[in-house]
C-alpha cells in the first residue's frame, strides 16, 4: 500500500472526523479544538493546502457531512455542544461569522468564506452523528444524539438554507419493532453461527426483551443524575451512529444504532406514519431474565407487555460506534458495515422483501421458525446474516467507510491503523493490508486471513 498524501498538524487537538467532497478533491476536517478546516488537493503533486479555517462551535465537533453538489457547497457539522450547524460557502470578501469568526485560512486569503446558514438545537444531548440524505431525496439531514433520538430535518427555503423543518423524531430505543407481530423481523448472528436468523413469530421472546428495555427508567435516588434509557450512567460507553440507504427504490430507510446495546435498527421513514422498523440487526441476541417462574410465564403469555417481568441483559454487549451502507450498484442485495466498541468490524447482508427468497431462502411462504420448522405465509419483509465479522483491530473501532463502487471497506481504530477488507472469490471477505504509525514511521503491509503476508 503506497501512500499517496499527508497532512501534518492539521488540528491544535484530536481530529474526530474526515470528510471528501462528492468530487474527492476537497477535504473537511474538525476536531476536539472547535475548528473546521477545507483542504483543496494540488492535482499536480498530491499535496493538500488549507483552503478555509474557522471556529465552528463552542465545543468538541464529531462529524460532518458534505451535501450533494447541486444544492450548492453546503457542510453540516455536528457538536459535543447539542447543535447542528449547516454552513455554505460563498465568493465574496472575507466577513466576520455570526459566531464572530471569520473563515481565512491562516497566513493566508482566500476569495470565499463560510457562513453559518442555521443552527438546529432541538437535541437534548451532544450530537454523535449528523448526515445529509441521498440527493433524490431532496435537501435532508439526518442527526442522531446521545439522548437516543434520531431527528430527520428538511429544508423548506433551499435559495437561503435559513429555514429547517423537523420532519421526524423518533426515540430510536422505544421505537416499535414493527407494526404487527406477523411482519417483525430480527436478524441474529454469533461468533460460532455466522448466518443466524429468527424471524416471524418466533420472535415473540425476543420483541418482549425490547419492549422491557423500553420501559421509562425508575426515578433515580436523590443527589443521582437520572439514568437515559439504554446508558445507565455512562455515556462513554454507548455509541451513537446512523447511514442512509443509497438506493432510492426503498424509500428513505436508515441504519440507526444508539445507546449500549450494540443493536441496529433498520428504520424507514414515512410521509403519512410514523417510522417503523424493518429490521434489527443484533449480533449478540439479548438475554432474558424473568425475576421468577411465576412470573416469567405470564409475560410470555402476554406477549411482553410493559411492566412484565422479563428483562433484557445488555451485559457484555458493545456499542456501536459506526455504520455504514454501502452503495448498491446493482446488487440485489444491500451490504451494511459496523464497528464497535469491541473491536469488532461486521459486515451485513440485507435482502430486501422481492429478494428474500433468492438471497437468504427467507421471505414469503418461506420463512423459518426457531427450531428450523417452515411457517406460514404472511406480509414481506427484510431478513440478514452477517457474512464477515473481524477483530483484528483488538481495540474500538471508531469509523467504517466504504469506497464509492461497495467493494472495498475501510475501517479505523483506536490500535491506530486503517484496516482494509475487500471481498475475494465466491464473497468471501478477506483482509486486504492495512495502514498505521508505527514509531513515528508510516507502515504498511498485506496480510491474509491467518495474518501472513499475502502473496501478490
């Protein structure tokens, strides 16, 4: 693996997010200092110059997201300090910013400035993840923030980006997992059973766990900062992260993941309903623990109404702190990537309802129940495995990142490599090399599945 660029001292403090323009010739970058900062790529020679500089928010950034190009250059940023801010670039002198900064890149001049078009503050925690939909959905954003609620906005006055509606809300842990019993959906999967599913009804236990999970929290003891649902008191330990689907035949779905539970929810949203879930995709399925015999077998009985006695175990499960969709490119079949607190990279395999049958023998009139016994007939819906799962990294992953085709996954991690997985004959995926700092050196090296040295 060759490196092709470098960019030395680029924030006063830890970088949190890197970001390509839609062309790849520009670069957003923010960091725990407050700052955005542009680079623009010298085509002739592969370096990176600091294009525009600028104090963006009063507290630790954690991501940005570029919209498409034909609403302008337009970057939304996320904040440690609950707001999302939407910034344009426009030509013209250099002008203070509303926040009283201006936009120069220092030691130097430029011919255009960034300014703050609007400051959205509904969140009622800090901001984990913020990205603009898919183009042909119009000019919409997508945040989702320590507070576990996924907000979707939209802009209704595209010539001055001043004006954003909240469009959808959505408490991600309580929401529904479908609308009926007979169209949820979850897809399991463990380290030893890597093309796991439990789907239909059988899933009874399994959405009973979640809507215990859902029940509000008991009021904390006196002096006790009050627990958020699926956090307890440490939000250091959750992770927050959503993606879009790219594809526009589905409708607005997004992947969503919030709190410790290392769940991911596939969620579509709609103009005339609320958002429901298509999928759930949980690596490790919950554990329950009825509080006694008596007990457990009403709530099984009643289907696991809020205030029975099972309870779902979060213990030993990780967050997940990434996702992201891949770009489908003809494919049948949708491919999603996770990272974790655990260390873990895991790729999914989503076979949309048509596709059920011919990618993952599941759907209609052929779904499986639990003990491997064919059920009824019944409404569409999605299923998936995991089919690549990796701990290479050893420590959290902090971001997943597909390239432009969905062939090839990156992943970054706090052991300070980027890892690079790509899928070999007959899509089996496979490490591809990887990229880090060694003792000040760049390193770089090919390995195989065993990690030796792959052959070229």
């Amino acid at each position: 693996m060759i490196q092709t660029g470098l960019i030395q001292s680029a924030h006063n403090d830890l970088v949190t997010d890197v970001s390509y323009d839609f062309y790849g010739l520009r670069l957003a970058t923010c960091g725990l200092d407050q700052r955005i900062k542009v680079w623009q790529i010298d085509e002739t020679n592969g370096t990176w110059r600091v294009e525009d500089d600028w104090k963006a928010h009063d507290a630790a950034i954690s991501r940005l997201s570029w919209a498409h190009p034909e609403f302008g250059t337009i970057i939304a940023s996320a904040s440690f300090d609950r707001t999302i801010k939407v910034w344009e670039q426009t030509a013209g002198e250099i002008a203070a910013q509303p926040n009283g900064s201006a936009s120069s890149p220092a030691g130097g001049s430029s011919s255009t400035r960034w300014v703050e078009r609007a400051s959205l503050v509904d969140a009622r925690g800090t901001v984990r993840a913020v990205e603009f939909a898919p183009r042909h959905f119009g000019l919409k954003l997508a945040s989702i923030s320590s507070d576990n609620h996924l907000r979707v906005y939209e802009c209704l006055e595209q010539t001055s980006l001043a004006t954003w509606q909240l469009a959808e809300e959505v408490d991600v842990l309580r929401l529904p997992s479908s609308s009926s019993p007979s169209s949820h959906s979850v897809a399991f999967a463990t380290p030893t059973q890597t093309h796991a599913t439990l789907e239909g009804a059988s899933a009874s236990l399994v959405a009973q766990a979640i809507q215990q999970s859902q029940a509000p929290p008991a009021p904390a003891p006196s002096g006790q900062l009050a627990a958020r649902p699926g956090l307890g008191n440490r939000e250091a330990d959750g992770g927050w992260a959503l993606a879009w689907c790219k594809e526009r035949y589905w409708g607005e779905v997004l992947a969503v993941g919030a709190g410790t539970g290392g769940a991911v929810k596939i969620v579509q949203l709609s103009s005339s309903r609320r958002p429901t879930t298509l999928l759930t995709l949980d690596p490790a399925p919950p554990l329950l623990l009825p509080s006694s015999a008596s007990d457990s077998g009403a709530a099984g009985a009643s289907g696991g109404t809020p205030g029975g006695a099972a309870a779902e175990d979060t213990s030993g499960r990780s967050a997940i702190t990434s996702i992201a969709w891949a770009p489908s490119c003809g494919r049948s079949y949708h491919l999603i990537a996770t990272g974790g607190r655990d260390g873990r990279v895991r790729i999914w395999k989503l076979a949309p309802p048509a596709d059920s049958d011919a990618g993952l023998g599941l759907g209609l009139g052929g779904e499986m129940d639990v003990d491997g016994s064919e059920l009824g007939g019944g409404e569409p819906r999605w299923s998936g495995s995991v089919v690549a799962e990796f701990d290479q990294h050893k420590s959290a992953v902090g971001r997943v990142e597909w390239n432009i085709t969905g062939t090839l996954l990156s992943s970054a991690g706090n052991d300070g490599r980027v890892r690079l997985w790509k899928a070999s004959v007959g899509n089996v995926w496979k490490p591809a090399g990887s990229i880090g700092v060694e003792q000040g050196e760049d390193a770089a090296d090919d390995v195989d599945m065993d990690g030796h040295p792959a052959s070229n």
